[in-house]
C-alpha cells in the first residue's frame, strides 16, 4: 500500500501526484504509540480519549499520513491537506500546492471511524484472500488461534490480532491484508442488531463459525434471545456459496441453519452433525484425545489443549479445514502445531505448586469448563475465582452455578470480588463446609492469604473476568515471585 492507494481507498479517486505513488505505507493504526516511520494514523475517537489529541505525537513518531476530523486541523496545520466529505465539491480538495508535495499528508473527513470503515472495506475487496468469521459467546479466540494453525498448513494465512474483532479492529485487520495472503481468520463481536452485519459488510467472509451462545455480554444486551440475533448475523450474512459451520449441541447455534442462504456444516458430539467426536478422552496437562467421525472416515486425534470443553474448538477447526478441502494430515499437523493451549497457561507456582492461569476472561459457561479440567488434577485442589461481569439478568444464577460446582471439585475456594460472594454462597448452598470457603475483596487481599496457606503439590486455579486483574494473584504465585514485604 502506498499514500496514493490510502486516497483512493477513502475517496474513490486516485491522485496523480508520483511522490504518492512513492511514498509507502506499511501500517495503520489508531494508538500514536504503534507509530512507526511509514505508518498512517487514525484519530479515531469512539474510546475515552480523543484520538485527535495524539495527531502530534503520531507525527513526531513518523507517521506519513494522519486521517482527521475538522476539529484536529489546528493538529495538522502546515501539513499538506485533502478535504474529503464537503458537498459543496464534487471532488476532494488539495490544499497546497504540488511543489508541497510529498507527505505528511492530512486527510480530512467528516467522520474518522467511518473512513477507517471504508478504508478497510474498500482494501479488503482489492484483496485475494478468502475471508473466515468466528463469533459466540466463549470460544471465538481459542477458535481464531486453531483454526488458522491448521489453514496455515496449506494457506498463506492472516489473522486477527489480540482484541481486533470489533468496529474498530476489524477494518485495521483488513488493512493488513496484501496480494500474498490467501486466508483471513477474523474474530468478531458485536452487541446490538445490525453491528455484526456492519462487519460482514466489511470483511465479506465466505465461512462463518459460531461458537455457542451463552451469558456472556448479557449485561449489554439485555437476554440470550437478543445475543442469539446477533450472532446470527454472520450466518445470515454468508453468501450462498459460502458455509456456515454451527454447533449442533447449541439449540441455539443449531437454530441458525434457517437464517442463512449458505451451505450449513452441523460439528458436535451426536451422530445427526456432519462432524461429531466419540470416545473422548483427557489426559490431563498433557492434552485431549478424542475418536473424530466425517462421513465413512474415523479416526482417533490427540491434541494439546486442555479439558474435554475444547473438544468443541477442535472441531470448528477440522471442520474449516475440511471445508477448505484440507487433508487430514494437513488438519492433525495444523492441530499439533499451536504452542500448548492457546488461553489457560500452566505456570509453575510457588512452594512446589501448579497454577493454572485462565484469568483472560469469565463467564458461567468457561468457569464451569476450567472448573472441570481441575477435577482432573491429582492432589490438592484450589479454586480462585472472582467476579464475572456483564451477566446482566443471570448475575446471580450464573455466580451461585459456579459456585455449587466448584462445591462438588474443589477443597478449598477462594472467593474474590463483591459478586464472587455469590459464588461463596452457591459454595455453601452445594453443602461445601464454611471452612473450607474464603471471601476476599480484591486480588491483593486474596494473593496474601494464598501466600501463606500453599502446599507443595497443590493445583491452583485462577479465574475471573478481566475487569477483576486476577492475573495479578497469577504473577504474585509465580515460582520466582516473593510475597509483597520480603526482600
């Protein structure tokens, strides 16, 4: 991509002016802080901070194009503009002349997010790679980090980095996109009608996965009724040519065979689903095994991520590569390359214990699934758990569910956070003694207490939504952390 090619992306007209043609363009971003010599920044202002205020840092930092609303023009002044968006032109602007030439360049729009939109949009149709959506509740980037492991075995393959799956990350991922690339995997999210829609629009995927539909975000969106109609927008969205993969063993998921114009591939554990597992097996730290059945063929697959739960996540990934007319050794070597299990992390803990680090995010249905994994580790068994936010309706069922599992698997619990005192009482509930449980306000608290009552051989599992930064009791528990005091 070059200055020239970022013009036309947002104005549909390409400039005549070689020093655009010349001058490269090797990322965009929206964070001044990611700008690097070459880069075009986005003074994108959905967040807290107006990103507008960031146009000086990110041209000191070497930016050669910034896209700015009119109220960032005192940011841009002495720069080379194009105004975009004035109806009284029928064609955008330069205001300065030739001899000015060549960037920075400042593009003017009427709205930075939706030029970014259109950029992204506009790039990805002038791409050749063939576009795969993953959205649900739980599961979607576990899926993303799979699923393009196997495509990679025969696919130049991109992917969607850390939290890109939004209105904002998902066209900056587009951006990304270059004439070798051959597959994206983009993780997507949205909360509201119409938001998923927007970003098929942009991406255009020609497979659609949908993990399962659960309480996640319900606090945005109001019921499972609501979150079921906006994940269904990426099935909906998929031309008839394309494929919807669903999780047959989700009513829900299942249900959305009836919305969308594309082939349907059903994956799940009965034998009704195109793709279904039998025979499943853990094997504890050391993976998951489980007997695949595709038609007339069978066979018996190992992998290293961990507990039965992601059994599921196995499957969104054969069935994309089966769709995408992979081998099956092609699939089992995709399978057997990712590094370990993609989101909890064994860490080796303090006093001879292993902590075992799922505290990315929480709902009901992933602290059920960690909580079962726990049940399979030998010796003492420790759960810390904290709040799980956005449940909305569910608050309280989701945490005292949690809780009374946690009763039947754990020895000891430790509760964190205001809402996880309704996991302490589901705890209780469930007939867990009062001794055994432990309540703490927050993770410093609660990493205070776990120093001192840890023991060589214990399993420590540490879970929570972001919002809680559990992964701090992760890093004070480390083998080579010391408790707070001690030098």
């Amino acid at each position: 991509m070059n200055v020239a090619d970022l013009v036309q992306l947002i104005t549909g007209l390409r400039p005549a002016w070689p020093a655009f043609e010349q001058q490269p363009v090797l990322q965009v971003v929206v964070d001044s802080r990611q700008v690097k010599l070459g880069s075009v920044f986005v003074a994108e202002h959905s967040g807290q901070r107006d990103g507008h205020e960031f146009i000086p840092d990110a041209l000191q930092r070497g930016a050669v194009a910034v896209v700015t609303e009119a109220h960032g023009l005192p940011m841009v002044a002495g720069l080379v503009k194009i105004q975009v968006g004035d109806p009284a032109q029928s064609a955008p602007q330069l205001t300065a002349p030739l001899s000015a030439l060549p960037t920075p360049l400042a593009m003017v729009v009427p709205d930075t997010l939706a030029a970014l939109q259109s950029m992204g949009r506009a790039w990805q149709a002038q791409m050749p790679a063939q576009t795969i959506g993953i959205t649900g509740s739980v599961g979607k980037t576990t899926t993303k980090e799979l699923v393009s492991a196997v495509l990679a075995r025969r696919f130049d393959t991109i992917q969607s980095e850390a939290n890109f799956n939004n209105e904002i990350g998902l066209p900056l991922t587009l951006l990304s996109l270059r004439p070798h690339h051959q597959r994206a995997v983009l993780e997507m999210r949205a909360y509201r009608p119409g938001e998923m829609t927007a970003l098929c629009e942009m991406a255009r995927p020609h497979i659609g996965v949908v993990t399962n539909i659960g309480p996640s975000y319900l606090q945005r969106m109001g019921s499972l009724d609501m979150v079921q109609q906006v994940m269904s927008e990426l099935p909906a969205s998929l031309p008839p040519q394309g494929m919807a993969i669903l999780n047959g063993d989700d009513p829900r998921v299942r249900a959305m065979r009836d919305v969308t114009r594309a082939r349907v591939f059903l994956y799940g554990l009965t034998p009704d689903c195109d793709l279904w597992a039998s025979n499943l097996d853990s094997h504890g730290l050391e993976g998951i095994g489980f007997r695949v059945h595709y038609g007339r063929e069978s066979l018996y697959v190992r992998v290293p991520l961990l507990g039965r739960h992601s059994v599921h996540t196995a499957l969104r990934a054969i069935a994309v590569g089966l769709v995408e007319g992979m081998t099956w050794e092609e699939i089992i070597a995709g399978l057997q390359s990712i590094p370990g299990q993609v989101r909890l992390v064994v860490v080796r803990g303090v006093n001879g214990t292993t902590i075992l680090d799922d505290t990315y995010n929480a709902s009901p249905d992933s602290s059920l699934a960690a909580l079962n994994l726990l049940r399979e580790m030998p010796g003492r068994r420790i759960a810390v758990l904290g709040d799980m936010l956005e449940l909305g309706s569910l608050e309280a069922e989701g945490h005292e569910m949690v809780g009374c599992r946690a009763a039947e698997i754990v020895n000891r619990l430790v509760a964190v956070g205001e809402r996880a005192r309704m996991i302490a009482d589901g705890a209780r509930g469930c007939g867990m003694p009062a001794e055994h449980i432990e309540w703490y306000p927050d993770p410093a608290s609660a990493l205070a207490a776990l120093w001192a009552e840890l023991q060589s051989g214990d399993f420590v599992l540490i879970k929570g939504s972001r919002g809680m930064r559990m992964e701090t009791i992760v890093t004070g528990l480390a083998a080579d952390s010391q408790p707070k005091g001690q030098g």
